[in-house]
C-alpha cells in the first residue's frame, strides 16, 4: 500500500475478529517498528505480542481501574476481545530520558503497518501522569524487569468495523508561516 494512502486511511479500530494473526506478520509489522527514530538512536524497545486469554483480560481490568474520570464512558473492554495486544516498552537505560517519545514513534509505526496489511489496531497508553500505578500494574503483569517500562498498549486483529474517514480540522488552522502571529486570531 502507498505510504500517502496508508497515512489517510488509518483509523483506530476497536472491534476485531477472532481469527489468529499469523506470526510471521506479527514479526513483519514488528521488524518495521524497529526502524522507528530514537533518541542518540538507542532503539530502546521490548515489545510484549500478548495473545493469552487471561492476560488480555487482565491488562483490560487494569486500564479500566485507571481510567480518569472523565474518560469513564469510554471503557477499554474491546483490549480483551483482540487476538493480540501489542506492549510497547522501552528500556529506560537505552532511552536517554525520552523513553515515551521512543515508545510513541514506534507504536504509530505499528499502526501504520498493521493498517497496511489490512489489520485493526487503536493507540492506548500503559502510563498516566500522576497514577503511576497503572505502568506499575502493568509491568507486574507481564513480569518486566526494572528498568523496563510499558508506554503503550496496542490491540490488533481483523477488523470487524470499517471506520468511517474522519473530519480533519482545517490545514489552515494548524499551519503557520514562519511564527504564530496573527495567525493565532484564526486558529479553532
Ligand atoms: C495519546 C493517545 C491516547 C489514546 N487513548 C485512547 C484510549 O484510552 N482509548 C481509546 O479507545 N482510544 C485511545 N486513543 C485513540 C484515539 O481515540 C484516536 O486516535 C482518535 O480518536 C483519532 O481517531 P483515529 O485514530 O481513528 O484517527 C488514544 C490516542 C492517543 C494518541
């Protein structure tokens, strides 16, 4: 799929079908995330392909625990219902204090190239300031060692919704020449 196309397209997926990923485009969609920036290029990333029932089940029950309140209506039960859930972590000795920013880049990469191969996946995040219980949870879940951290939580499958293009804010409205300036007047 054309790089262009593959960027417009994307959309985050929450329903999935049940049939099995192969491993081989699970390593594919892997071995491209690698390729990811990262910070002095330490390319710090663990990433956890989690497929056991009671895992999923588990690592739903913990985000939905953590959830802020004002997020409540939006609960993360469809993690449990994907055929894998992708946990991206970084080793924070490799990360050059930018263990987020390395998780993210490579984690857009996954959605990038799970959408290319005709799979589902949605961004959720395994850390939230001021709750460091839930990375904490997390962690213990999935018995990462010190110093290994998961950033975000990616679960992926068929899809079994088609969701629709979405309605971008305005170009303008986001672009600036130069500096902010005037510009600031039009921006929503
Ligand atoms: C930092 C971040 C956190 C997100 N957290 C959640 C989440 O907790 N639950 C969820 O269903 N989607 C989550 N998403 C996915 C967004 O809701 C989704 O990307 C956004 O609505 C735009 O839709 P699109 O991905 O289809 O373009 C998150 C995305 C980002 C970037």
């Amino acid at each position: 799929m054309e790089l262009d196309h593959a960027l417009k397209e994307r959309r985050s997926v929450r329903r999935f079908r049940r049939d099995r990923i192969a491993r081989t485009t699970l390593r594919e969609i892997l071995d491209l995330a690698r390729h990811a920036p990262s910070s002095m290029d330490g390319q710090p990333w663990h990433f956890l392909v989690v497929t056991r029932p009671g895992l999923k089940a588990r690592l739903t029950a913990i985000k939905n625990r953590y959830t802020p309140r004002a997020k409540r209506a939006y609960p993360a039960d469809f993690v449990r219902e994907a055929p894998v859930v992708i946990v991206v972590c970084v080793d924070r000795r490799r990360s050059y204090g930018r263990g987020i920013e390395n998780a993210v880049l490579a984690s857009e990469l996954i959605l990038l190239a799970a959408h290319a191969r005709g799979l589902g996946a949605v961004y959720l995040s395994a850390q939230r300031r001021g709750e460091p219980r839930l990375a904490r949870e997390i962690a213990a879940l999935l018995g990462l060692p010190p110093g290994i951290a998961p950033v975000t939580l990616i679960p992926l499958g068929r899809p079994a919704e088609r969701p629709r293009p979405k309605r971008l804010r305005d170009l303008e409205a986001m672009v600036h020449d130069e500096t902010f300036g005037l510009d600031a007047a039009r921006s929503r």
